[in-house]
C-alpha cells in the first residue's frame, strides 16, 4: 500500500496553490485558480450532500475535457463517493448501460450528448455540463434544492469559501473511488474498478520522476475520462500545482500546433497517432525526394540536416518542453526510429487500464528503441509467460500497487484477468531484458504461421501505413493467408491530384513494396480498399475484433 494518501494530496495541493491557475478552458480562456476550483468543488459537496449521495455511491460523468467535468471528477473523490468517467465518444447505448450497470446516483452530462440518449431509460438526477442547470429528475425537491445551492453555500460559508475550508472526505488508499469502462479491442465494455491506492502508485512514481513543477503549463487533449490523460494531464499536474489548459476544440493536427505555440507546454502527454500523421504528412515526403536521400547519405551533412528538423520540430510544438511521452498503442517502428535517429526528446510508456495505467517508463534520455520503458522500481513487477523471457516472447503479467481490484459486478471477467497465483494477465505479448519491456504484440491479434512462426500484424501494419496514400491498415488472417483491409488516404490522392480509379494500381505496387520489407511468412496475398474509416476504441486502436 501506497503510504501517502491519495486524497489527501490535493487538500494539500489546493492549499498550497491557492492563488496560482489550477485549469483554463483552451476555446473561451476561462481560468479557474486552484482556490476557485476548491469552491467550486464544495459547492458540489453541498449538492451531493443534499442530494443524499453517500460515501461509496456512484456519480456518473459524460463529456468533453473541460472546467466543469475536472470539477465534478474532483467533488466526487474528495467526497467518498466513486466516479464514473464515461468517454463522450461511446455511443448512446453504451452511455446508457454503463449509467444504469454503475448504480449512479446522478449524472452530469453534456448537453448536446444527453440529447441524444434515451432519456426514459435514465431515471436519477441529470445535470448538464458546463452550466450545471438541471436537465431531469422525477423529484421535485430536486429543483427546489438547484435554485437554493447559493442560499446553502452561504449559510455554510458566511464568512467566504478559504484555504482552512478545504478538509476533504477520510479515505482510505484501499477504497474504489472510480470506475472506468473501457471498450477496447475484443467486445463489450467492463468498469474496472480503481482504487485511490491505483492513482496513488501512479502520481507518487510521477512525482519521483521530476517531469512537472509548480506554476509550469500542461496541454490536455488526451480525453481525460481515459485513465491515460486522466492520470498524468490531470491528477499527476493538479498535484503538482501545475496550469493545465484544456484543450476544448478537435485535436486537429492545425488545432494542436497552434495551441503548442501558445501554451508551450513543458511536458508533451501524446498517443502515437499524433506523431505517425507528422512524420508520414510533413517528414516523410521530405526524407524521401532522391537529392535528401543523397544529402543524408553525406557524413556530416546528415547531422546538419537531422538537427534542423529536430529545432523544427520542436518549435512547431511550442519549444518549450522537456520530452514528449507517448503512450496508449504502440509507436511504429519506421516513425520510432526515425525520431530517435534525429534525437527528438520522446520516450515510450507502457500500461492500461486495469493499472491506472501506467506499468513502465524510462526518461527520454534513458530510452531503448523498441521498448516501452522499465516496469516501475518499488511501484510495480513483471514477468514473462515463457520458457526464454529475455528471448521467447510470451504474455506479459504484472502485479503491484497500480493493478486494478477487479471488475465491477462481474466475478468471472475478474478471475479470468488473473493468473492462479495473483498476477494480472495484460494479454500483450513481449519479452524483458532487465526491468525492460519489448512488447510483441497483442496475444489475441498473434496470427501462427503454416510453419508455425508468430506473425505479429502489427509490425507489418506500421510498414504498410507509410506507403503512398496509405491512411491505416488491419492486416488479418484468410484461408490461411494474409490479407491486408487498407483505408485509403483520401485526402491526399485529393491533394496529390490522384483518380480513384488509380488506387487499385497503387495498392498492388504497395503490396509490392511491402512484401519486399518483410520476411517470406509475413508476406501479404492482397490489399482490399476499405470505404470508411475503422472504428476504434477511446486509445485509437482499430477494433480488431469487428473485422476479423
């Protein structure tokens, strides 16, 4: 067990940093202080207490990364009370399930998601997002305790809401304080169930490691109802007293350098996705002109021209940041090696979920192309499911002060996520030199060869994905032969002046390509145009399990 108390952490922290920009709103500029965001959060306590929430219900939260939602997630684990963080990217049914699977008590929600659920199936308090008003409830006292919220605060706090007011809910590392359902790759979503100890084995490791301090910028665009950016642009920097400007507009590639430019965050928290679209769109085009590749086949001359586009880099996403930590899917091996070779300052994490998320890291400076990091010292174990760990890939299992209590109502799911002896069971394949991991690939999407080789389709995905007008690809398995769906990138045959009527050509010329970059069993037999994009899960993996 962690020793430091979770909760306590940020009574201390909001004390601390009474005066200094706890969050600001990226599209309206509204900033809350941290001694703001305190009030803001008792307000809540007195709703949730008129409400006759009790330590232990369960507050649902639907939306956008934004004031309002870090409020509410804040009110309700300093409360007692669990939180269920629910993506506004699910869909209606989805949302709805997991109100009704969670017990919630109440729901803040969006306007413009709320509007599209199913409203009778919803029978609690429902509270809209930014505004607060009420949008539902069978109770009228429900109303009349809206409309008396600033008459109670008050009377509470007649002399102001100060920094000897915040005294937070006495909870213990050991209790559930959140919920999270995730989708992910393989079917339905289950509400893991974390503990305060799960968020205080990750923010306490995070504090070790030096990547933040007090008074610097974040920029949040990670949704933050995924434990990925829940833990590290949210929890870890409120911490910390760091400013977080969230970013309430698209992530769009122009959105995310101008706001870069802006903000100029110290720390960059990315998927891999953001950084495969700049190396394939803005590098790739350029390393690839026959006078570049001649240039950096020039000692001395490749150096010169490897730095300026790392300081352009660099520049384009603000200047001011120590590394860029890239984690949620993994980074394709083309674009990983490409960064690494120029000195980009970025590493590569691993974790999920069901460990709040994180399970290994290493600073930028210590990073191992390939790897994704050494399992956390003192915090957390690993091993491999194999006969040769360092050699023979095999699952790999972890244990430790991040790993989850289990599945919320579903004893089975929980059994099966562990091994006999106590170890959770990630599903993703890889081997360990030391503390280090070298993940495979996921167990699942492992497809045996006719000669019985393990073919990985992701290491042939990130090939694939870098040919011409390749947007993303799933490479599958049929009639014992591998078949890659590929969805064009339609924007740049637009761009490019390219017909459709060529891509047939086009893809057989990058099944020809491809087939000469892999070994002989990982060669693929065809490429089949996909209309529309695939879907994916919250991390922006393909759901797999949809098209195979």
């Amino acid at each position: 067990m962690i020793q430091q108390n979770f909760i306590k952490i940020y009574e201390e922290s909001f004390k601390k940093n009474w005066d200094l920009p706890a969050l600001t709103n990226y599209k309206d500029r509204e900033t809350l202080s941290y001694g703001q965001l305190s009030e803001n959060i008792a307000r809540l306590h007195i709703l949730f207490g008129e409400l006759g929430i009790e330590q232990g219900d369960k507050i649902a939260l639907v939306g956008k990364n934004h004031t309002a939602w870090s409020g509410v997630f804040l009110a309700t684990i300093t409360y007692g009370a669990i939180i269920v963080p629910i993506l506004h990217e699910f869909n209606p049914e989805s949302m709805e399930h997991i109100i009704a699977h969670s017990e919630s008590k109440c729901v803040f929600i969006n306007d413009t998601i709320w509007e599209n659920l199913n409203k009778p199936k919803i029978d609690i308090p429902v509270f809209a997002l930014p505004s607060f008003n009420l949008l539902q409830s069978e109770n009228e006292d429900t109303k009349e305790i809206v409309n008396r919220l600033d008459t109670l605060f008050a009377e509470k706090y007649p002399a102001g809401f100060g920094q000897d007011d915040i005294v937070y809910a006495d909870v213990d590392n050991s209790e559930v304080i959140c919920l999270n359902y995730t989708s992910g790759t393989t079917g339905f979503s289950k509400g893991v169930m974390l503990t305060a100890n799960n968020f205080a084995g990750n923010i306490t490791y995070a504090h070790t490691l030096n990547l933040l301090f007090t008074g610097e910028r974040d920029l949040a665009f990670l949704p933050m109802a995924h434990a990925y950016g829940c833990a590290f642009d949210f929890l870890y920097a409120l911490s910390t007293g760091v400013h977080v400007t969230l970013l309430d507009v698209i992530p769009s590639p122009q959105n995310l350098v101008k706001a870069f430019q802006e903000i100029k965050p110290h720390i960059i928290i990315t998927v891999p996705l953001i950084f495969e679209k700049i190396y394939k769109k803005k590098i790739l085009p350029v390393i690839e002109k026959p006078i570049m590749r001649a240039l950096l086949n020039i000692p001395g001359v490749s150096g010169l021209i490897y730095r300026k586009m790392r300081k352009s880099l660099t520049e384009s996403l603000g200047g001011n940041f120590r590394e860029v930590i890239i984690g949620g899917a993994a980074l394709g091996k083309d674009v990983e090696a490409f960064f690494h070779k120029i000195k980009f300052p970025f590493t590569v994490g691993y974790g999920m979920t069901e460990c709040a998320p994180l399970i290994s890291y290493d600073h930028h400076y210590d990073f191992v192309p390939t790897s994704c990091g050494s399992v956390l010292k003192g915090i957390m174990e690993a091993r491999i499911d194999s006969a040769d760990p360092e050699n023979i890939p095999g699952e790999i299992q972890v244990r430790g002060e991040n790993v989850m209590k289990g599945y919320y109502k579903n004893p089975e799911a929980t059994k099966a996520a562990f091994t006999q002896d106590g170890w959770l069971k990630t599903g993703d394949s890889g081997v360990m030199k030391g503390r280090r991991l070298f993940i495979k690939g996921r167990i699942k999407t492992m497809i045996l060869g006719a000669s019985g080789q393990n073919i990985y389709p992701e290491e042939i995905e990130s090939k694939l994905n870098n040919l011409p007008y390749v947007a993303e690809s799933l490479v599958i398995e049929r009639e014992n032969k591998l078949v890659a769906l590929v969805y064009p990138d339609f924007a740049a045959m637009e761009t490019g002046g390219i017909d459709k009527n060529a891509l047939s050509r086009i893809m057989n010329d990058n099944k020809g390509l491809l087939n000469k970059q892999v070994a002989n069993y990982e060669r693929i037999s065809a490429i089949e145009i996909i209309e529309n994009e695939f879907e994916k899960t919250p991390k922006k993996s393909i759901k797999r399990f949809l098209y195979v």
